[in-house]
C-alpha cells in the first residue's frame, strides 16, 4: 500500500535555497504572499519581500514536480554563537505575547541553540482559497491549478513538510529548540499529525490571532505518528 511518503515525492521535493538565485525565489514567494495577497508587507520592492533576518537564516523551498514551480518556503532564523545578541523576529513585533520566564527557561543554554520558523509561505495556487485565503500556510488547493485528485489529497502537506524540515534543519545544528509565532488553530491542525507544540506566550493580534509555541526533540519524536515520521525521513533525505 502506498504511504504518505510514496504519495508526497511523486509531487514534490524538498531543497536548501542556498544560492542566490534560490533565495531569490523565496524572497519571490514571500512577495507575492504577504505582500500582493495578503498585504501584510508594504513598500517591498519589486518581486522580494526580504528583512535582516534572512541574513542568518536556513532557506527552504518546496518545488511541485508537474509544474516546475515552487509551492512554498519557510525559514529558520539560527543566530550563531558569535552574534548573540542577533534578534529573533518575535522579538522585534510580538514581544508582548511570550512568557518571558517560559522563553529564559529554554534560553538557558544559550540563544544558538534556539531556532525560529519564520515565514511559512504558501502560494495561492497551492492552498484554499475560500476559507483560508486569509494566511499564508493554507490546507487545500486552489482550483486554479489543473492537477489530479490525488495530487489535490497531498496539498494540505505542503506546510507540514515544511514545519518537518524547519526541524530536520535544527537537529542537523544540534539545537535543542524550536520557537515559532503561529494561530492556535494552526498549532491545533499540525497536533493532528502528531506535531505537538506547547504553547509559552498569551495570544495577540498580528495578522490574525498569534501565540508563542515550542517544540524539542523528544516532543517532536514521541508524538510523531508513523506515517509522518516516515515523512520527516524521507524530508531528511532530500534536503541531504
């Protein structure tokens, strides 16, 4: 019987944006979501939405097989030993919702072992727009794009696979955290999968309803479910 896994790599891959022209495409993507349809962003330039971030940044793209597009990105800001006082981006616009002694309690070993997933984007094409046109990770397909019915069951995958790498990225720097700002109702859709964040901040408002959640390895590794935990291998293989 054929798994996710099986199912996900007929249509898609994962891959490091570690070139310039890669980034790039992100910084496309990022445009077109937050700055185009969603208008989160103003005054970008032309075709790339970019901040200070990026620059100590892990850069992932997910590219749709049949089409040669790319689907989504997502970062993961790693501030490095030597720039400890790097910010995070929920530093700089949600301060207000974190647990302050929550995060100083993960923070203990030291910010480099702290990652943050930022900018989880999914083109329009690749996500409802009925219902979901409102964020920018999506769970279902835009009709618009002319593809199979199986293809259209694995859409929904296109955010959890990029929450799988953002993970699959902060094992491989040995970091022991990963934080992100992100809708309950989101936090809620990836428990489903078996992606457990414990939420550490109060709920606010920036662009719809936000908290500060966390996840560690073994919170990751004991709830994974099986057919996703294949998934997160097969994730691993192809960002190698």
């Amino acid at each position: 019987q054929e798994t996710l896994a099986d199912h996900f790599k007929q249509y898609f891959t994962l891959q490091r944006a570690n070139t310039p022209e890669l980034r790039a495409a992100v910084y496309k993507i990022r445009f077109d979501v937050y700055c185009e349809e969603l208008k989160y962003e103003k005054n970008c330039p032309k075709d790339c939405e970019q901040d200070k971030f990026d620059s100590y940044s892990q850069h992932i793209l997910i590219n749709h097989i049949s089409s040669g597009r790319f689907a989504g990105c997502v970062r993961l800001v790693t501030p490095s030993e030597g720039n400890p006082a790097a910010l995070f981006p929920f530093e700089e616009c949600c301060l207000k919702s974190v647990n302050s002694l929550k995060f100083q309690k993960i923070a203990q070993d030291g910010r480099q072992f702290i990652g943050e997933i930022s900018r989880l984007a999914v083109h329009q094409d690749y996500r409802r727009r009925k219902g979901e046109k409102n964020n920018a990770y999506g769970v279902d397909l835009n009709e618009s794009l002319v593809v199979s019915a199986d293809e259209q069951r694995i859409f929904p995958f296109i955010a959890v696979s990029l929450y799988l790498a953002s993970a699959a990225i902060a094992l491989e720097h040995n970091m022991k955290y990963v934080i992100v700002m992100m809708e309950p109702r989101l936090a809620r859709l990836l428990a489903r999968f078996g992606i457990r964040f414990a939420k550490i901040g109060q709920e606010m408002e920036y662009h719809g309803t936000r908290a500060m959640f966390y996840i560690d390895k073994n919170m990751l590794f004991d709830n994974l479910k099986p057919d996703l935990l294949e998934l997160f291998n097969l994730v691993v293989r192809q960002l190698r």
